[in-house]
C-alpha cells in the first residue's frame, strides 16, 4: 500500500516562506509521477494550485511554486498572506489509473 | 467553463448502497478526459475513489475495489458512483472531478455533498 506523506501542520510569519513537502513512504517522488498540490479551505471544494511538478493553474499568484526538492515533491509559499491559512494537498499518479492523495498539511500563519 | 454537480440522498443507512451523480455542464463527457470521484470524511484528508472514461472504462482505488462502481451516462452528460456495504466510515462529502487531459491532474471540481451513514 503505497502512502504519501505529508507534514500534518506548519507555520508561518506573514511575509514568509514556507516549503510544505509531498513523500513517498518509499521510494522517491519525480516528475514522473506529475506531483499536483490543492488548496482547500474549510467548507470548500479544493483548489488546483500547482499541477506537473511546477506549473501554476490560471489565476494562481506567482508567490506559489512547486519543484522537486530531494526525494520529495516540494510546494513552496513566498511571502505568506494571511489568506494562505488552508489545507494543502498533495496527489501523485501512480500510474496505470490510479492517484494517491497525501494526508494534508494544515498551514497556519501567524 | 465546465462546471460540476454532484447529488443523491444526504443519508444512506448501514449495509446499504450510497449512490451519487455528477452532472457535467459547459463541456462534454465525451471528451478526452477522464472523471472522478474523490472524497473526505468530516476532519480527515482526500481520499481518490475512481475515474471512468466515456468509453467506460473504469480504475478504482484498491481498497474500495471491491465496493465501488462507476458509470457513465452520455445522453445525460453526466457519471454516476455506487458503493455497496456502506459503514460509518464511508460518511464523508463526495467530490467529484475532471481530470485534464494534457496533463495528470484535477483541474475542475464540483462542491460536493455530504453523505452520512447511519440508521
């Protein structure tokens, strides 16, 4: 069973940078598995931020972005706003039809 | 812009079967696209169920395989998902999903709806 992991919170000052990270319980995340991260605000349906690794869906600020870092699929927010507070998820496709969602990173800024 | 709904009862009871649909609008299930369903029980993380395409073709998360099944109805432009021995555990709202067909990611979602198991 394959998991995918993810910090389950993090913090952050207004105005900074925080790098919430997408792994593999084994194995390395790549390109090849076309990391995608969502934004999800309580109540609502999650919001497509970063899909291939690192291209920013329409209407997404450009303080977002996603690469590889390491062994893991990375997403990273410059100069944090307060409306940044949400849950953010990660998913991997596996291949052969099947995507794996990681558990979520609860970010909080303050 | 292509928009989704998701709808079927707010309540199924234990043993039963949950069913739901999602009606696709401003573009066609018939494209080159594959459509999801995705999930999350109250406080909890997403959790992908299964994708079909317009072909019929269908993949499921292995640990739903074996409860979960997904269809597609074209003349109602819309894809519908069944599953069967439903518990408490399956209580969650219910997402569903387009997924692009450049690239390997969910780029539409609908509101989604909560479903609760209970008697």
């Amino acid at each position: 069973q394959t998991v995918v992991t993810q910090e389950p919170s993090f913090s952050v000052s207004p105005g900074g940078t925080v790098t919430l990270t997408c792994g593999l319980s084994s194995g390395s995340v790549s390109t090849s598995y076309y990391p995608s991260w969502y934004q999800q605000t309580p109540g609502q349906a999650p919001r497509t931020l970063i899909y291939n690794t690192n291209t920013r869906s329409s209407g997404v600020p450009d303080r977002f972005s996603g690469s590889i870092l390491g062994n893991k699929a990375a997403l990273t927010i410059t100069g944090a706003q307060a409306d940044d507070e949400s849950d953010y998820y990660c998913v991997l496709y596996m291949g052969s039809g099947i995507w794996v969602f990681g558990g979520g990173t609860k970010l909080t800024v303050l | 812009q292509v928009q989704l709904q998701e709808s079927g009862p707010g309540l199924v009871k234990p043993s039963g079967t949950l069913s739901l649909t999602c009606a696709v609008s401003g573009g066609s299930i018939s494209s080159s696209n594959w459509w999801s369903w995705v999930r999350q029980p109250p406080g909890k993380g997403l959790e992908w169920i299964g994708e079909i395409y317009h072909s019929g073709s269908t993949n499921y998360n292995p640990s739903l395989k074996s409860r979960v099944a997904i269809s597609v109805d074209k003349s109602k432009n819309q894809f519908s998902l069944n599953l069967s021995s439903v518990t408490a555990a399956d209580t969650a709202v219910y997402y569903c999903a387009r997924e692009s067909d450049v690239k390997y990611y969910f780029d539409y979602w609908g509101q989604g709806t909560l479903v609760t198991v209970s008697s």
